[in-house]
C-alpha cells in the first residue's frame, strides 16, 4: 500500500507566499482603516472591490483556517453560548465567535469591514451570515441578491437586474472610498483574472492524465485561495503561469501525487477542515487519486471555458455571478457535473462527503447516491463528517466505510479484469 | 354550524390523501402544489386550478423512502412532503411550486423533480435586495415566468383579467383571516387557537370559493360567542412559518396557560400587511406587495427594517407579554434569527421561551411542562 504523501511542491508553497500576503495587507488595513469589506467566495465579485483597493475580507476563510488549525471549537462554543444552534453552519458559528473574540487569528488580525457585501449566490445561509456580521460590525450591508439559474439560461430580466445592482454597489464604493469608478482600471483586472482562470481551467484539465499530476480535490485547495481570493490580481495570474508549468512537468514524468495512481476518484463536497490530514490518508493508503471535484468549483466552472472579458466587464462579472459557478445551479446540474467528471476524466468511483454544515451541498446527496448507483452504475461512497466543527468527525468509522469501499473496489476490479 | 365547520376543517387537515383536492381533480380540476413559505396563489386560481398547500405529513407519514435521500440532519417537512410522493398521494399534482426560502427547500425542488418527472416542478427566487431600484420590475418577471410555465405546462389561460379578479379573490380571504386574528387578539377567550388554526389551514385545502362563506359564517359565530377571559398570559408564537407543529402541540401551549394572540403558522397564506392593489396591471401589482407589504420574515431579506423591530412591533400590536421562539427542528432560517430576535427582546425586556418541534413530534410532557413553568413564572412575579 501507498505511503503518506510527503510532496508538496511549488505549488503549495507559492501558494502560502501569495495568500501571506493577503493576510498582511489585511492586518495593515486593521492599523491604518484603509477601506474593506466582507465577501464571500462562491461566485464572488471580488474584481469590483479591486478596482476601488477595497481590500476584500472573506470570512470562510477565516472559518477554515481556525478549522484547519484546529482552533475552532472554541469560537463554535463561544457562538452557541449566544444562542446560535448545534444545527446551525459551523462555518458561520466559528466566524462569529472569531468576531466576538476581537477578529485576531491564526492568520493575525482581521479588520472590521467598512461595508459589508453579501454576494447572494445560491446559498441562504450566506444571507443570515452577513447579516450578522453587519449587525455585530455595525457595517452598511449591501445585498447582491443573485437570481437562482432556475432555467437552462437566465433571462434577459435576471441579468438585467444583476447589472442593477452592481451599478448601485459601485455607487457604494464610490461613496466609501470617494474614488472614482474607472473602467480601464476594471478591464486590466479583469484581464488578470481571465489569465489566472485559463491556468485554473488548464491545471484541471490535465487532471485528466493517467496518473493526475495532482489531487483535484485535496491539493486544489492551494489553487482555489488564489483563484478566489486573489482573482484579478497580478500575483494570481503569475501563480498560475507557474502552477500548470509544474502540473506539465508531472505529466511529462508521468508522476502524481502518490507514488502509484491505483483509483481515479471524484470527489463531492466540502472536507472536513478539521481532520485534513487524516482524512486524505485514509484515501492515499488506497492509492486513491480525486481527478476531479465539486468542492473546487464552488467560486467558478472555469474549465468549462467561462472567463471574465475585460471587453465586457460588468456584464462577464454579472454572468459569472448567475451561471458559472457551482452553487448558483441546481443539484440536478451537479449531478450532470459529476456525471461529466466521470466520464471525461476517467474515475472508477464517486466519494461524496456530506457535511452537516452545508446544506446547500449535502440536502439530497442520498438522492445522488442513489442516481450514481441505480442508474448510472457508479461505485459510490457516501461518508458523514463536517467542514468545521470536530465533534462530528469520527476516525474509525470513517476509515471503516473507507476501507470497506476500496476493497469492493478492489475486488471488482479484479473480477473485471 | 361551527363545530362542523371545525370537524370537517380537522378533517381535511389531518387527511393526508388530500380529499378535497382528489374531488377536484376528478371533477375534470388541475392542482397545483405549494410548498411553503409563500406562494403567488393568484396565479394558480386565476388560471382555474386549484392552489393546493403542501406542508408535509404531519403526524401521520412514516418515512419508507425518503430518509435515504435525505440525511438525518435535514429538517422533517423536506422528508416526509418527498416520502408524500413516493407513496404516491401527490400523484394528483399538476404541478408544484418550491422557492428560495432556504437550501433544503431548494435541492428538495430538484430531487422532488428527478424523482417525480411527471409532475411541473418549478422553483422561484424571491428577491432579496429590496433596496434595489430593479427590485419590482424583477420580480414582476419572475411571476411572469412562472404564469408563463403554468399556462403552457397545465394548458390553461392566465390572463391580466382574471388575474386581477384573482387578486379580489384573495384579498377578500385574507382579509377574513386576518379579522379571525383580530378577534383572537381582541377578544381570546371566543376563539382558541386551535380552532383559527384548523379552519385557517382547511382553506389552503379546499378551493377558495367554497372555504370564503365558511370563515364568513364561522366568523359570526365565533363573536357572537360568551366567554369568560382565563387567567392567562399573552404570547406571540414566532418560527412556526414553515414546518408545521402538530395541533397537539398548540392545544399543549394553550392549556398551559397561554392565550396565543399572534403567530406566523402558515405565515406564507397571510403574507401581506395591507391588500394586494388591485388597480393597474395584476402582475405588478403582486410584485409591489411582496416587496413593499409584505410582512418581516425569516426567508425575506429586507434591511429596510429589521426583522426583529417587526418581531417587537408584533408584540406591541398585539399587546402580548411574551415570545414563544418554535422553530422545527433543524430550520436554519429560524434558528439564525433565534440569536438577534433573542438579543432584541431582552433589550425590549420581553420575556421569551423556545419550544423546538417537529411534525411528528407525539408526546408533549416536557413542553407541558416547561411552557407552565414559564407561564407561572409570569403571572406571579
């Protein structure tokens, strides 16, 4: 069997390098009040922020950080403390705790937003979150309220509406900076990010060689800092540029993650944050490879060819924001998603970890379970954790499920042979 | 009259086959599901179809199928409305209409989709940036999408005149049902909750028509009513607007000593504070009252004014003591707004309790007993 995964590579470093940064021009921004605001990442925004040095503040990450550091329980008691519910997301209880605790991390300190912008892309809770944080903060809160892609395409009247608002919260910004929006400005961000998403789009397409040169769910965390947060920037771009220039090498030596690629797996859902580490091994014992996920497209669906145009910037952004992300689009489209990653990306089985914090991702996922099996003849394991909070994490049940899996995996694939 | 009025409103509430709307339905009748919170019922009655409210299994649905399509931590009015369908007691559905109240109720509409492909399932996104100079013109869209599908799925015409005619319709049964309030605000001890409650509800199950002479009549009788007021304490229930709690709930409240002189059960069917305009083009007209009239809920974002002002201008109004907090178990809408609504009332000095339920919760002991405790605690302090 497979032995723990020591490499690292590059990427994972110019990763942390680059996000470093981010975290210190926030705790800079703490000291000096420079303009900022709370995002959140799922089909996000954040190229308006920029074309105003609005420094954008998301508080997912924050949760994951104290969730990866294993520093959250702490926050998720301090928020249930103040009335919020053991079935409430764990993300947003680990972020107000962290809020009520002054907003200094792992990561060092976190100002208090100037604004508060709730991109409202599919998930309901992100609308309670910024809400409370507005209310605590005492921050102007501006709802971007994204039409649900509720038909095969929006309406002329959804995007319309769209481009509305993001006309009103650019009069926001212009009102909290006292600086003049600037178009070109927008476009060279928009160019930046454009660059940054045809190396994302490339870096998961050569997923789809025999071994994947990386794990597209476990290590496309590394890339979806920088793709999500860091979007529209220089540094992203050039991150990327040097992302797909390593991911090509691998591919070239025929080299992946684990030192011998025995299952190619998609994987759905978030991880579990709190148990990272031990939760990959009990895949890479296996030999098991994610070759595609879900989770990594929550922000945006570039390798299906999307990109922002700095000819068209607003309304790229408006069209982002409704359609090419994940979380904007029905279950039944992940489905046809993951049916995709399948097939063009060669798995053998479907991992789905469901979570209780995110309903948006795991309400039905018994229902998935039951298409990928039933109809579609896909091995597939549905294992129970959560993205943030501990105390839903069991090691031994989740190795046993794990290993139960793989070894009928195992052993279909040997009679199939 | 009124106690069969009420026996056959039980009936229909607790009838899980739907009677009503099966009459309906083989009288040559097209039904069209409402999954909670609101629904544009307009729209549905305008086009000759019956408005059906599909609220989940009540006490009475054991779950065969659903709960493995559906984990453990997802609430039960998601699962038991699905497990409806897969014993086939929705099969008299034309179509059903889900909308953005939160994420469960969202891939509940998917799934339900998948599983069930002959049935119109569609799925409406409410808006939430009621600030936004687009927000009408939006929403009036958004209906029209949803008349469209209607009109070509289910065959039928929906146009501008009946609507508006609709729109009269439902004014008239709100305004009913909001007087069945004032009375109980006004004067509880002539009518319980329970009774409002069964007789509010059978309307969401029988056409409009027929359920708008039996509040009349009810109506009547209820003030013509002699009771001696109980010594009891006024509460608002809040949280109760989608899963509904089973009756023997509310009768555990109400015999614990609470007159319940304000609630959002079904807060969906009495969405409005003031009546639908019924001038001027009918769609617009439905767009402007969800933006502009309707009432604070936990699924409308609206920083205009805050939900939890509407909470304690709701006790106010109706001159409650205290707040009963009940969410269903595993409501997320509800149990996020528990943390500021709570915050509010104690700066108000409100008093309040929660009292988690769900649908097929059937013993109410420890409820009894921590609603009389909360009540004594009041009336002696």
């Amino acid at each position: 069997m497979a032995a723990e995964r020591q490499y690292q590579g590059v990427v994972h470093e110019r990763s942390r390098e680059i996000m470093s940064a981010w975290y210190d021009d926030l705790a800079r921004a703490a000291k000096t009040g420079e303009p900022s605001a709370c995002l959140m990442i799922s089909g996000n925004c954040v190229e308006i922020l920029r074309a105003f040095d609005i420094h954008p503040i998301f508080p997912e990450v924050n949760a994951l950080q104290m969730a990866i550091r294993k520093q959250a329980l702490p926050m998720i008691l301090k928020a249930e403390q103040m009335g919020y519910s053991g079935d409430n997301c764990a993300y947003v209880k680990a972020d107000v705790g962290f809020l009520m605790s002054g907003g200094v991390g792992p990561t060092g300190t976190i100002p208090s937003p100037s604004i508060v912008v709730c991109n409202y892309v599919g998930c309901n809770v992100y609308v309670k979150w910024f809400e409370h944080i507005a209310h605590f903060c005492k921050a102007p809160l501006f709802m971007l309220d994204i039409p649900f892609l509720r038909e095969k395409a929006p309406s002329k009247d959804d995007i319309t509406y769209v481009m509305k608002q993001l006309q009103e919260l650019i009069a926001l910004c212009e009102q909290v900076t006292g600086k003049k929006f600037d178009i070109d400005k927008l476009r060279e961000i928009c160019r930046y990010a454009a660059r940054a998403e045809d190396g994302w789009a490339r870096a998961k397409d050569l997923c789809k060689a025999k071994p994947a040169p990386f794990d597209a769910y476990f290590d496309s965390i590394n890339m979806m800092g920088p793709i999500n947060v860091l979007r529209g920037t220089k540094a992203a771009a050039d991150f990327f540029d040097a992302a797909v220039a390593e991911y090509e090498e691998q591919v070239a030596l025929g080299a992946g993650p684990l030192p011998e690629e025995r299952f190619r797996i998609i994987t759905e859902g978030p991880p579990p944050y709190p148990y990272y580490r031990n939760f990959r091994n009990l895949f890479a014992k296996w030999g098991a490879v994610s070759v595609a996920s879900t989770y990594s497209t929550v922000g945006g669906l570039w390798e299906y060819g999307f990109r922002h145009d700095p000819e068209r910037p607003l309304e790229s952004i408006a069209e982002q924001m409704i359609v090419h992300n994940l979380t904007n689009r029905s279950i039944l489209d992940r489905y046809q998603q993951i049916k995709d990653y399948v097939e063009r990306w060669e798995a053998d089985a479907l991992v789905i970890h469901s979570i209780k914090s995110c309903r948006l991702f795991s309400a039905g996922q018994g229902d998935m379970r039951e298409y990928f099996t039933k109809e579609l003849g896909v091995p597939t394991l549905l294992v129970e954790s959560d993205l943030e909070d501990p105390r839903y994490y069991s090691e031994a049940q989740m190795k046993n499920r794990i290993d139960a899996f793989f070894e009928a995996l195992e052993h279909r694939k040997l009679v199939n042979a | 009259m009124l106690t069969e009025v009420l026996e056959r409103s039980r009936g229909l509430v607790e009838d899980t086959t739907y009677r009503r709307a099966l009459d309906w339905k083989k009288a040559g009748g097209k039904v069209v599901g409402c999954f909670p919170v609101y629904t544009p019922v307009e729209l549905i009655h305008a086009g000759g179809m019956l408005p059906l409210g599909v609220v989940g299994g009540g006490t009475s649905v054991e779950l065969a199928h659903a709960d493995s399509r559906f984990q453990s931590f997802v609430c039960s009015i998601a699962k038991s409305t699905l497990e409806l369908g897969f014993q086939g007691r929705l099969g008299l559905l034309d179509a059903i209409l889900f909308s953005s109240i939160c994420d469960v109720a969202r891939n509940l509409s998917s799934v339900f989709k998948r599983n069930f492909p002959g049935v119109h399932v569609d799925y409406l996104h409410y808006p939430q940036n009621m600030s936004s100079a687009g927000v009408i013109d939006y929403m009036e869209s958004e209906l029209r999408r949803v008349r469209d599908n209607l009109q070509r799925v289910c065959g039928v015409e929906i146009s501008d005149d009946r609507l508006s005619a609709s729109i009269l319709v439902w004014n008239r049964w709100r305004a009913l049902i909001a007087d069945l309030y004032a009375l109980r605000r006004d004067e509880p001890q002539k009518i319980s909750t329970v009774e409002l409650y069964l007789l509010f509800r059978a309307g969401t199950l029988m056409p409009v028509e027929e359920h708008i002479p039996l509040l009349e009549a009810s109506l009547a009788e209820f003030r013509s009513r002699t009771a001696k007021p109980r010594d009891c304490i006024r509460v608002v229930v809040e949280a109760a607007f989608c899963e509904q709690p089973p009756i023997g709930l509310i009768e555990v409240l109400e015999e614990a000593g609470c007159y319940i002189v304000d609630d959002d059960l079904l807060r969906g069917w009495r969405f409005f504070d003031t009546p639908v305009g019924e001038e001027g083009p009918p769609l617009r007209s439905l767009a402007a009252a969800y933006v502009d009239g309707s009432t604070y809920s936990s699924v409308r974002h609206d920083w205009r004014k805050k939900r939890w002002e509407g909470l304690i201008d709701r006790v106010r109004l109706s001159r409650a003591d205290a707040v009963i907090f009940m969410p269903a178990k595993f409501c997320e809408p509800a149990l996020f707004d528990y943390v500021l609504y709570r915050e509010a009332l104690e700066k108000a000095s409100i008093p309040h309790l929660m009292v988690e339920f769900e649908e097929k919760m059937w013993t109410f002991e420890r409820t009894r007993n921590e609603v009389e405790t909360f009540v004594e605690s009041m009336l002696f302090d």
